[in-house]
C-alpha cells in the first residue's frame, strides 16, 4: 500500500474499504503537497477520520472516469484545481497557453474550460442524490454574479450555473470539516445557514441581519449596479464585522455566510503536520512529474493572508487581511523533514507566503475586531497603527539557515519593500543580502506613475528608488553583484498613454530593460477586474479609463520594450498619439529613432540585470546613434502565471498570487492558492 490518498479501487481494497465518504475530483493532477489545495482538503478530511479519495483531471466527455471510486457515502468534492481554468488555459490575449504546470508533463488540455461547472454537473449525472460541494480559487472568487474577462459578459453565479449544493470560498479546512459533520449527521440541509465561510442558494431569506445587494440581473444590465455591488461584497468580508450578503437570482437567492474565521497558530500547525508524501503521485513518472512542484517542493508556507491590499490581486478576497501564521517549532520541523528527502540538496527554496515579510498582523486591533473597514494597511500611506517588525521573521530565517543539512534558505515569495521602508530596517535588507537571495531579488513596483498606483494599492516611484538605493547600498557593503527584478504591468485600469510613456521614460532613466512584461488580465472577483468592466472605481464612484482596444493595450505594452525593434511601429505611433516627438530622435533621452535600426525581430534585448552589459540583434539604442547594443537593464519577469509564466498578480510562483492568482501572472513562483478548497 503506498501513502498517498486512494486514487484507484485497488487503494480501497488494500485498505478494506468498501465505499469512501467523499470522492474528490479535481482539475489539476494530483500531487501530495501542502502546497496543492486538493491534497490539504484530502488529508484533513482524513486526519478527521473520514474517508477520501481523489480522481484527478478525469475524462470530463465520459461519466463513467467520475464512477471510478464508486458512489461517494457522504459527498462529492469538485475544485478546478490551484488556478481558475480560464486563467490557466488563456493569456491576456486570449491566446491558448502552451502547457499547464498543473498536469503530468506540463502538457496542456487535461481539463475543460470552466472546470468546476464541467465537472460538478458530472457528479450530479453521476449520482444525482449525493450532495456536490464546490470550492478552490475558481468557485471562490466567482461565487457572486461576476464579469468573465474570456466571454465579455456577467456570468451567474457560479453555485448557480454548476447546480452544485454548497460553495466553499476562501480556505477551506473549517469549513469542510464541519460540512462534514453536518453530512454524518444527517444536519445538513438545517446546518448551512449557521457555517461561516460557505454560500448556498435558498428561496427566501432566512430572518437576520443581511446585506442585499443588486440582482444578477440588475449588475449584468448596468455597470452602475455592478459597481455598487461589488463595493457592497467587498465591505462585508471581515469575519468579525462582515454580515451575511445576499444576492438575487432569478426566483432564488445566492447567500453568503459571514467568511471563516481565521485559523489560530496551532490549526496552522496542524494542517502542515498532515502526513504529506511532497511529491507527485507515482503514476506520472513517466511523463516526469508535474512541473509545478519543482518551485515549491522544498519551499515552506510561513503564513496565510495579506494586508496588502492590492487592486487586482485576489488574495484578499480569497485568504483576507488577517494574518495566519505557523509557529517557529511547526516550520522547523517541517524543514528537517525536507533535510532527510532524498533528492534534497541543501536549499530550502522559499519561506513565506502571499507576502514574504507579512509574518504577522497588521495591527493587534485585528485579532479582536477585524481588519479596518474602508481603509488599507500599508498602501498608498502605511497605517499609523502598522506594526512594521521583521524580528520575528528574521529570527526564523536565522534558525532555518543554521540547520544541519541546509546550505542556504532563499526569500522567493513576493517581498513587500515599502513595508521594509516603514519599518526603516537597514540591517532586515542586509541580512536579506547576505543569506537569503540567489543573485536576484524579485519586486514588483508594477508601475510608477502615481496615479497608476494609487489605483493598484501600491506604493509608489518614491518608495521603489529608496528601496533599490538601499539594496544597491547592501550589496556594495557585502562584495556581491546582485540585482533588483522588478515586475512591472501594462494597462492596468486608470492607466492612460501618458502614464505609459511615464513608465518607459523612468525605464530609460534607470537602465532597465524588462525582457518579458505583463498586461493586466480581469480575473473574477478583483476591485480593478470591477474597475475593467465598468470604468468606474466601485469605492468612490469616480470614473475610471480603462485601455481596452487590443491596439491601446498593445501601444502600452510596446513602450514598457521600447528598445525592440519589433517594438518600433506601436511605439512611434504612441509617441505621436501622445504629441511626445520630443521623444523620436537620436538625443540622450529619446526612446526610439526617427526611423528603425537595426534587425526586426520579437526578441527581447540581452542585457543583464542592473547594469550587466548584454546586447542583441534585434534592439535599438539611440543612445549611440542607432547602434545595436542593448543598454545595461533589468531582465524583468521570468514570466508567467504559476509556473511560471506570469500575469496575475500573480506571479505567484507557480500560477499562485499568488501566484497572486493575482491572478495576474500565472507564473512565477508560489501558488498562491495553497491550501484553499479545491
């Protein structure tokens, strides 16, 4: 018997199992990790004494691959997997992805679009009387009526349109342990609207203090109505002073409880000392694994949640403000049992987060009364209230890098600079330096126009220089040649042409040359995908320009690589657009010459990080009168969402936000959706 989670009927049988309590299907291949939503819900459904198995990417075309573990005792449990379906098949263009970090292989097209409708109405034809519960980053973040950026229009609900019984949104274990419960019990229909963290549809509403927004209806015939409904399920996602929202569907009603409350240290604890094998289900060694692992494998989950607020990230609508941290002990423990793996080399490659440097919360307010209501943490202007301590955090990395078997620790989770900034902590960014970074520091300014970042919730040009001047200054003291990666992002809402040029100027001026950009995708459930959709700021009700048309949004992209000849054409025709000609020409601070010079191609120029000297084919400098050459620069983003390829605010290693399934960059790193119901 292996010790992984039953996948096939020989893994009941060698248990003595005549029939599970739940089976699991999910979107994504099934990897046992602490990092991979399917396998966390998995083992603490297990570690509950219940009994799981898992199908994973099944033949959504045939009903029978869902009958593979028999009908389920209690429940069927359907997820898309770590990202949304839509996000993890398309880019911002619309363009069909190459592969899926998510399968066996990398190879894409193991699962159908909109995933977790496919295949919880194939649970339902399967076994029509066995509840079908849904849940993950897909079901999470579309569980209202929602604009979906891949069909141009206002969707249903998600609970509604996948006729499943209960969504789980946000992380799932208290909510499916005690959806599990209800289940064994026989309570469950009279339990739902008394368990946090889940929606339901129900014909009336049930007395009590709810917050009724605009209809399906209403939001999908007004962007008006769209905006105040999202400002209205946006005020209500503290689980201390959040109410119960409802939304109208047709005859029915979409409710959502208050959202879970956050789990103590010591849940924390006890969800990543679940037995996890931490790696790939032996049946994909043929196809060499599942990419996504790789970022991840020797990587630890410090903490849950952010209160970093960005616009167009989902965490905090999925994870929310308040930080859930591990206890120094549980990490440890978790370290040595990486040490004593095999195929362990002496690097733990990651130990954070959402955000690296959030170890704790934002302010002891928050542990008895929520996060505050209509104000942000830490950007545009840190909280007088932020506690901006990196002792804790520092002091971990201190005990994991002395272990016996580690060589080094690295920091790869995205690293909040201007909460490094308020805490005015010189001696966090030299140890950083010093121990923790592997020749690059990935940051992500995603722009510097103020009024660009002001609408994302970031910090500005002011704090990104001070923060570079303070690594620059590091690493000269400490004899290294590391370098700042900076994220950056194109058409962003709020971002005009000129904010464009702001940001290819600045890019000049600095010496950086990104050789792979993001554009801003609209995923479900984000104040800026509300911002895309209505071109109004749901918050305080002002319009907002949103740079749609695929050439505006091409023209932005463009002069974030102003130096690519392939470039040449948007760019100059942006220039004009914008009456910058002051910037055509063969002068210090043009961007592009009168005419192009130089060999077309798409390829970004060669020059290194900060500085390091490069130079390709295929780049104009007109800075030497048009010569080929590419100016000392940044590589920029290793792009891609998970796995990295990049958009969602994303970047979140590995198709996370997370992944930021900021969704904004399925690639880079972290997923950002560990942990959740899936």
């Amino acid at each position: 018997m292996n010790n992984f989670l039953v996948t096939e009927p020989r893994d009941m049988q060698e248990r003595g199992w005549a029939e599970l309590d739940f089976v699991l299907i999910s979107g994504d291949a099934y990897v046992d990790h602490p990092s991979f939503a399917p396998a966390v819900i998995g083992r603490y459904l297990e570690h509950k004494g219940y009994r799981v198995g898992i199908i994973a990417q099944p033949d959504w075309n045939d009903v029978n691959s869902f009958k593979l573990l028999g009908k389920p005792r209690l429940a069927s449990l359907v997820t898309a997997g770590n990202l949304d379906s839509m996000l993890n098949k398309f880019t911002a263009a619309k363009k069909i992805r190459r592969d899926d970090d998510y399968s066996p292989g990398g190879e894409s097209g193991h699962r159908p679009d909109r995933a977790t409708l496919v295949y919880a109405n194939r649970m339902k034809e399967a076994y029509s009387d066995v509840p079908v519960i849904i849940g993950g980053i897909e079901a999470s973040l579309r569980r209202f009526a929602h604009y979906d950026y891949w069909s141009d229009t206002v969707r249903r609900s998600i609970l509604q349109d996948a006729k499943a019984d209960v969504l789980i949104y946000g992380m799932g274990e208290l909510q499916i342990a005690e959806l599990a419960d209800a289940l064994d019990s026989g309570e469950f229909r009279e339990s739902l609207p008394n368990i946090r963290g889940i929606c339901y549809m129900d014909k009336d509403i049930f007395e009590g203090d709810y917050v009724l927004t605009p209809s399906f209806e209403d939001v999908k015939a007004d962007k008006q109505a769209f905006a105040k409904a999202f400002r209205l399920q946006y005020d209500e996602q503290d689980p201390y002073y959040g109410h119960p929202i409802a939304q109208k569907h047709g005859d029915r009603y979409l409710i959502q409880n208050t959202p879970a409350l956050p789990l103590t240290q010591a849940q924390m604890d006890e969800i990543y000392t679940l037995p996890f094998t931490r790696t790939w289900h032996p049946r994909y060694d043929e196809k060499g694994g599942v990419p996504a692992l790789s970022e991840v494998q020797f990587s630890l989950t410090s903490q849950r949640g952010c209160f970093g607020s960005c616009s167009f990230c989902a965490i905090t609508n999925h994870q929310g403000r308040i930080i859930q941290n591990r206890s120094h002990e549980s990490l440890i423990d978790e370290a040595k049992t990486m040490i004593d793996m095999d195929n362990f080399k002496g690097y733990i490659h990651d130990v954070g987060g959402p955000t690296a440097n959030f170890r704790h919360l934002a302010c002891e307010k928050q542990a008895k009364f929520g996060a505050c209501r209509g104000k942000t943490c830490a950007a545009p202007i840190p909280c007088e209230r932020l506690n901006t301590s990196h002792d804790d955090y520092l002091s971990l990395l201190r005990k994991l890098r002395k272990l016996k078997g580690v060589k080094k620790v690295f920091v790869r989770s995205g690293l909040r600079y201007d909460y490094v900034l308020a805490d005015n902590n010189k001696e966090f960014v030299k140890e950083l330096c010093e121990f923790h970074v592997s020749g690059q520091l990935k940051v992500a300014p995603e722009h510097i126009s103020n009024r660009v970042t002001t609408m994302m919730g970031k910090a500005g040009k002011k704090e990104f220089l001070k923060f570079k001047q303070w690594f620059e200054e590091a690493n000269r003291k400490l004899g290294k040649k590391q370098y700042l990666v900076p994220y950056f992002m194109s058409s962003h809402p709020g971002c005009s042409l000129e904010d464009a040029i702001e940001l290819a100027e600045f890019l000049r001026d600095q010496h950086m040359y990104p050789e792979q950009v993001q554009d801003f995708i609209p995923t479900p459930g984000s104040l800026s995908t509300a911002m895309y959709y209505t071109g109004i700021n749901p918050l305080d009700g002002r319009p907002v320009y949103v740079a749609k048309k695929g050439r505006d949004k091409a023209k932005q992209r463009a002069l974030m690589q102003y130096k690519n000849v392939g470039n040449y054409d948007l760019v100059k025709e942006a220039l004009i657009e914008a009456g910058r000609q002051d910037l055509i020409g063969f002068g210090p601070q043009c961007l592009i010459p009168p005419r192009p010079i130089g060999k077309s191609g798409n390829r970004a120029s060669g020059a290194g990080p900060q500085g390091r000297p490069g130079g390709r084919a295929g780049n104009i400098d007109v800075g030497t009168q048009g010569r080929q050459g590419g100016r000392p620069g940044n590589q920029g983003r290793n792009g891609g969402a998970r796995g990295n390829r990049s958009n969602d605010s994303g970047r979140a290693n590995n198709r996370q936000n997370s992944n930021r399934q900021n969704n904004n960059r399925p690639s880079g790193g972290r997923k950002r959706s560990e942990g959740s119901f899936s």
